[in-house]
C-alpha cells in the first residue's frame, strides 16, 4: 500500500475526475488521501475516502446565497480568471503551503491539480515523487494548437495566422500571467527557492510525468507539449463500475425514468454544478427555444430557484441527475461547456450546443464544434430565438448525430481512470 495524496480544487468538475483516479487506486490496494477544500468531506467520507484540509475554505453548497455570489465573480469572462488567482488562491498561498507539507508529511507521491500552486515549491523542499495533471487541453498554451481565451475569444484568429504569430501573443499573456503569479514568487524566496517557472505554464509540470486527463478526441499532443506528458482518456467517477459511487448506485429517479419512458429522447439543458447560481434567464429561456423547435426538454436546475414558472407538456425538470446514466438516453445537451459536462457529453455520443461563461469552457466549446460534435452560442448572445436556431441547425440532418456518436463510441472504449492508475503506478516503482 503506498499513500498517495491528491491535491485539487474547485467545482465538482475539478474534484469528479480525481475521485475516479482515487477509486482505481484504492481498489488496486493504495491509499488514496484527497487534501482539497472542507467542503468535500461529506463526498469523501461517502466514497470512502480520506480528506486533508487544504485552504482557502470555500462556501458549502448549503448556504447558496454566499456561493452565489463567489460564482458571480469567478463567471465573469473578462476577469474571472483573474479573479481565481487574486481573490482565492494567492492570498491563501502560504496556508496552502503548510497544509499540503502536514498532508504529505509520511506520503510516497502528490498528484496535483492546476491551481495546486504551493505543491511545487514544496516539491522542491521535500523531494516528494511528484505527478501533475491538466484537465482541459488549454492547460498547456500550445502555439501549436492554441487555446480559445475566455477574455478575448477573438484573439484565436491570430493565434491562427501560424506558431511564430502564436508564440508573440503568448509572450504578451506571459507578462501578465507573471504579474498574477508574484505572491507565489515570494513564497518561493521565503522559503530559499529560485523564483522558477510560471505557475500557470511551464511551472506546474512535474518534469517526471504530466498527465491530461482528456480525450484525444478533444485534443491530441503537440510539439511544444512538455514530452513527459500522457494523454490518458477522461476519467469518469460515475461508471457503475468503479466501486463506492454514491451517484452511480443511485440510478436515476424513478419520476425521471418514467419521463424518458414517456416518448422521444429530450434535449437535456445542464449547466453544470457552479454556473446554476448565476442561472438568470437560461432555464425559463430554454423552455421556450424547445417549444419552438417541438422537442422535449429535461431541465436540470441544480436549485430550485432555477425552476421556471410553469413547464409545458413534454418538459420536465430536476435538480440533478448523474450524467453518466442520463445522457446516454437524451437527444442533445445544451451545457456551459466546463470539462466535466464537456467529457459526459462527449462519452454519451450526443450533439451539444455549448454557451461558455468563462475560463476554460470558451476553448473546451471550441473544440467540441471543430470535432464536428457541437456548436457554439456565447452566454450574451443565449435565449429563446437564437437558442432554437441552433439547436435546428444542430438537430436537423445527420451531420452532427453522426460525428458525436462517432466520438461517442471512441471515448467509450477509453479508461482514463486505469490510464492515470497506471502512469502513477509507474512514477511509484520509478
């Protein structure tokens, strides 16, 4: 048995994929210790799982005015990034610091998540075996295959023109990524350490093994990836098969069941588990665009404040249902684009339409819609008409279908949870 700590943090969609990496490790007789936000220990202490407290203390999902309120800040496209840095994990640096040192204090390996920002510095002080991880492919600024920004979506265009353009427009995004990561610079000299490199670029790596735990069927690797990285598969906590999932045991409600038995497969509308505090019109907006285009709908509001007015004959809403049984049985998903319902969406074989809030979901919506699998409509632009004209375009023919399903089929035969077991499992015997 060796103890390996996972350090993330974030939404769901941060925490889902290392609780199926957690899962094939303890089943493969290792123990598995999540050192993430408080919030999660009822998930963990479900599951099975140990938990390490890791600052900053986020809000619980039972006082949603306060998370309401962070997400409103953290959703915004045009700072919300810079947000993330400046208000929740700079500040808490040194906390984080000290937190993962106790963590992983009798530890044989770190697996860290993106926004782990203290884990390499102490990295360096300890010589823990290190093991970092992307979610999304605009992790790693490729020139190559560069990313869609949140804050200039536009600047792809340019990025586009060829690497040398591409590589000029990363050098300014350097600057002020440099500006961002200052505190953890000056953490890095407290604690003796040469100032190293960006947190957010080629400083998060581990120079032993980085995995990216998505499909090729979103992004396949580039030159300028670091060449210690290993393109795994997505993976998937809700598989009936991985062992302790509270949501796969679960199934779908029975109201549910009864809803998808009742006729023609819906269109699910989702947005995730973070951008359903900052809902607005979406739901009462959907519930039009699918009357226009005469399909069924499923809603999935997350809170109930979401719920529309009144719902029409063939609309249905729920707070929540695992995607992993659901999707499958759905027509299309209309969805914030945030990795986790990306990869759900992906897997079932089904069109998306993707209306991207902020940070990573511009690119992940991108990439759905150059794989011929989705299309793409910005929150600003989303409501009853415009959303009814994409989903005919997405709907009508068999263009769409056909590629998702394709896709579908693909990712299906993928383990990314075995995969990212595995490269970890040799990272340990190394």
């Amino acid at each position: 048995m060796r103890k390996i700590v996972i350090s993330t943090f974030g939404s769901f969609g941060d925490v889902h994929p290392y609780v199926a990496i957690a899962l094939e490790l303890k089943r493969r007789g290792h123990r598995p210790v999540f050192a993430t936000s408080e919030i999660y220990r009822e998930k963990m202490d479900a599951l099975g799982l140990e938990l390490h407290p890791v600052p900053p203390d986020l809000p619980g999902y039972d006082r949603p005015e306060e998370v309401a309120r962070m997400v409103s800040e953290l959703v915004d496209p045009k700072r919300g990034p810079e947000r993330v840095f400046k208000q929740l994990i700079n500040p808490h640096l040194r906390g984080m610091y000290d937190a993962l040192a106790e963590a992983t204090r009798d530890a044989d390996l770190l697996v860290t998540h993106l926004l782990s920002l203290a884990a390499p510095p102490l990295v360096e002080k300890t010589g823990i075996r290190w093991v970092s991880t992307v979610l999304a492919p605009i992790s790693f600024f490729s020139v190559y295959d560069p990313p869609v920004l949140p804050n200039a979506p536009w600047v792809y265009h340019f990025f586009n023109l060829g690497p040398g353009v591409a590589r000029a427009l990363m050098r300014v995004a350097r600057w002020k990524l440099d500006q961002l990561a200052e505190p953890l610079y000056r953490l890095r000299a407290e604690l003796g350490l040469p100032r190293g490199g960006n947190p957010m670029l080629e400083g998060q790596h581990s120079p032993r093994m980085v995995l990216a735990l998505f499909s090729t069927a979103l992004a396949r690797p580039q030159p300028d990836w670091p060449p210690q990285a290993r393109v795994t598969g997505f993976p998937f906590y809700d598989q009936r098969d991985r062992a302790g999932d509270d949501a796969a045991a679960a199934g779908l409600d029975p109201r549910l069941a009864e809803f998808l038995d009742a006729g023609e497969p819906p269109v699910v509308f989702t947005l995730g588990s973070s951008a359903v505090y900052v809902a607005e019109d979406f739901y009462r907006e959907s519930v039009e665009a699918a009357r226009a285009t005469g399909v069924r709908a499923l809603l999935l509001l997350g809170e109930e404040s979401n719920r529309p007015a009144a719902l029409p004959r063939g609309v249905a809403a729920f707070d929540y249902a695992p995607y992993g049984e659901l999707l499958p049985r759905a027509r299309a998903v209309v969805h914030q684009g945030g990795i986790g319902t990306t990869a759900q969406g992906l897997r079932a074989g089904i069109p998306a339409l993707v209306m991207p809030f902020s940070q990573d979901q511009f690119d992940n919506g991108a990439r759905v819609a150059r794989a011929g699998a989705g299309r793409v409509l910005p929150r600003p632009r989303y409501n009853a008409a415009s959303a009814a004209r994409e989903l005919r375009a997405l709907l009508d023919g068999e263009g769409y279908t056909t590629r998702a399903a394709e896709i579908g089929r693909r990712i299906r035969a993928e383990d990314g949870a075995c995969a990212a077991a595995d490269a970890i499992e040799e990272v340990l015997r190394g």
